[in-house]
C-alpha cells in the first residue's frame, strides 16, 4: 500500500475537533520526526505545527499549508478504518490534506530544492478558525513565506482532475447563533405563555426572506440553519430556542446587509413574540481569493506539464480560513477531484484514495519548478 495511503487510514481513525488536535499533532509530530533531520526545523504552534525544510542556496520561501480538525459527524462509511472517536470524523477530507503535505514533505527532505519551503499544519479550520491567529504567531513573523499554496479535495471531480480559477474562489463567512427566551409552561395553556419553538420557527423562516428579499439577485448569499435546540419534553411548551447557522456572501458589502437584516428581523421577533434575544456572530472567514498571475501559472502548469486535467471552474460559497493567509501572501487554492458519491460534511463521504498520488506528483512536481528558479 502507499505509504500515504496509509498515513491517511491511520489519522482517519483520529479526528479531532478544533484546536483538541492533540493526537493529530503527536502523530504528525511523531512521523515527521522519523524522516532525517539535518535540513528540518519543527515549531509546534498550539495544536499545530510550523515545519521548516531549509533549502540549498535559499532565495525565498514557499509555504504550503494544510488543515488537520475533523467534525462533529457520527461516521456511516463502514470503511475499515473509520473514525474510533464518538461522532467525530474527518468528513471534510483533512486527512486526506495531511497525508498529501506528509507526501510532499518526504519528498522535499529526500530530494531538497534550492529555496526554503515552510509546511503549515493549521487547526481549527472548521471553527473557530487557526489561520488567522497563526498568521499573527511569532513564527509565521520570522518565517513568513514568500508565496502560499493549499488544496481542498473536491467529491465532485474525478481523479485526475484538479480545479480553480484567478481571483475569488471561496465565499466570505460567518457564524451565526440565536438565543431566544421566552415564558415557557403548560401544553394546554399557551395563552399564558411565549413559546420559543414558534418564535424560532418563524425566525428561521423570516431569516430565508433576507436572501429572496434583500440580496440583489445578481449576487449571492446563503443563510443556513444547520441546528435548532429548544424545549424540554412534548407537553412544555418551550421557554428557550438557540438557532446555529453561517452566513456566506460573495462581498463584505452584502455579509453587512445580511447582518443588519438579521439584527433587524430577530428585533421583530423580540417584539412579536414579547421575548429576549442574543445574536452571536461567531467566527468569520474573509474569501478565498487567488493570485490572479499564480493561479494562471499553475493552471497553464498542470495543463501543459502534467498528465492530469485542469478544470476552470466557478467561485463557492464554502468558506476557509485560509483566506487570511492569502490575504496576506500571494498565493492560491486548489480544489482536488476525489470522486466520491457523498460530499462534503457527509457522514458517508469517502474520497478516493488515488487522488492522494495525483495530488502528491502535482506539487512536488510544481514547486521543484519555482523552488529552483
Ligand atoms: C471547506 C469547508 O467546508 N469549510 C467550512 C468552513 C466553516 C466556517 C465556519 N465554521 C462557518 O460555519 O461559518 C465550510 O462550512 O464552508
């Protein structure tokens, strides 16, 4: 078996909410530190970790960056070696990120290059968020790459297959929670009462009016309530109700439209239902936008360098963090075909393995290219 596959099975068995990411990192820490050490200088950074393979005549530094949390998913694969931690899974592929970087980081300690190339090996990127107070850490200060790249494996794709485009790829994001209180009590006496199922239910209907209302159409936005709680038993009638969603927006004129609305409509539900309520904006993600001359070059790259195809796509509006470093560094994302039947965040998700190779061949193929330039 390929030893990364491997390596994917073994931390796929190990997923870690954000920043609990202590077995991922042991584990990481714990391969990484088998390979030779003469030309590596290994940070660890909260969960994380910052790992420096200093090149032969270094003229600048090429970071590469992956995210290494799972998510709070009960896993349905029935694959062999599904996750051993109660409903948690690495259902967003971060396994798949990590074994790829450990790819290329063999590669790079075997084979060293002539610039300095910085591995980031982020927590958090699922909330609430390790890219920006990386960025802001001492050791990205001193060893602040020159350029930045990172992938994201896509189940839509086939292997074989990668895919971006210049400028915006991911969406702006934030979270979004509601806490609403009102006077529970008796099933059978709601005139006496305020109940916070009704008052969540319509809130969370009155929240869909903001994307069919207030976004221009020729934008695009998304709210999604992905958890209501509320109540205790069937016969109480509820005195709290919490919504938990994220809000995605192509600009950051409209995510403040968005927010205003939202402040808007739950001051209305406040006042209509005669209850309190507390927004919470949670974390937020600013867009993925590419390089413009860096994702052109890397697409011309793979198409005219490579066996593999490259697929011109559109702008979506999942969200990461690792915006923040693009903001800062010029830099690029890459989705990766992974083929799988169940997407994203699905319990069922399982991408590939293939895709693992194609995605390690691409890379070191790449930056042995502008690594020695
Ligand atoms: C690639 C991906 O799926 N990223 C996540 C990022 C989540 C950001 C934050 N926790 C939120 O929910 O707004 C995504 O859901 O797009």
């Amino acid at each position: 078996m390929n030893p990364f596959v491997k390596i994917r099975r073994e931390l796929h068995q190990i997923p870690e909410l954000g920043f609990q990411e202590f077995k991922t990192q042991a584990y990481l820490l714990s391969y990484i530190e088998s390979l030779p050490q003469e030309r590596m200088t290994i940070k660890k950074w909260e969960t994380g970790l910052f790992v420096k393979i200093h090149g032969l005549h270094p003229e600048k530094t090429i970071g590469y960056r992956t995210d290494i949390d799972g998510l709070p998913i009960v896993e349905e694969t029935n694959l062999s070696f599904s996750s051993t931690h109660e409903a948690q899974m690495h259902a967003c592929g971060h396994d798949f990120h990590m074994s790829i970087t450990l790819g290329i980081l063999t590669y790079f300690v075997e084979q060293p290059i002539n610039d300095d190339l910085l591995f980031i090996f982020q927590p958090a990127e699922e909330g609430p968020g390790g890219a920006e107070p990386m960025l802001k850490s001492e050791m990205m200060r001193e060893w602040k790459p020159d350029i930045i790249f990172a992938l994201h494996i896509a189940p839509e794709y086939p292997v074989g297959t990668i895919s971006l485009k210049e400028g915006l790829l991911f969406a702006n994001t934030s979270e979004l929670f509601i806490d609403l209180k009102g006077k529970g009590g008796h099933a059978a006496y709601p005139h006496q009462t305020n109940d916070m199922i009704i008052a969540a239910c319509n809130l969370v209907n009155q929240l869909q009016t903001i994307i069919s209302r207030n976004v221009n159409p020729l934008d695009s936005a998304v709210i999604t309530i992905g958890k209501i709680t509320g109540g205790t038993v069937q016969n109480i009638i509820a005195e709290r109700a919490r919504l938990e969603g994220t809000i995605r927006t192509l600009t950051s004129d409209s995510m403040t439209k968005v927010k205003q609305r939202i402040k808007a409509l739950v001051n209305g539900i406040e006042t209509g239902f005669e209850c309190e309520a507390k927004i919470d904006f949670g974390a937020m993600y600013y867009q993925v936008y590419n390089d413009e001359k860096l994702a052109r070059d890397f697409i011309e790259f793979v198409r005219n360098e490579t066996k593999y195809e490259v697929i011109e796509c559109r702008e979506a509006m999942t969200g990461e963090d690792f915006g923040y470093m693009l903001a800062e560094i010029p830099g690029f994302m890459f989705w990766l075909g992974v083929d799988s039947l169940y997407g994203l965040h699905h319990a069922k998700l399982n991408p590939n393995e293939d895709a693992i190779s194609v995605a390690i061949d691409i890379i070191t193929s790449y930056i042995t290219i502008i690594g020695n330039n």
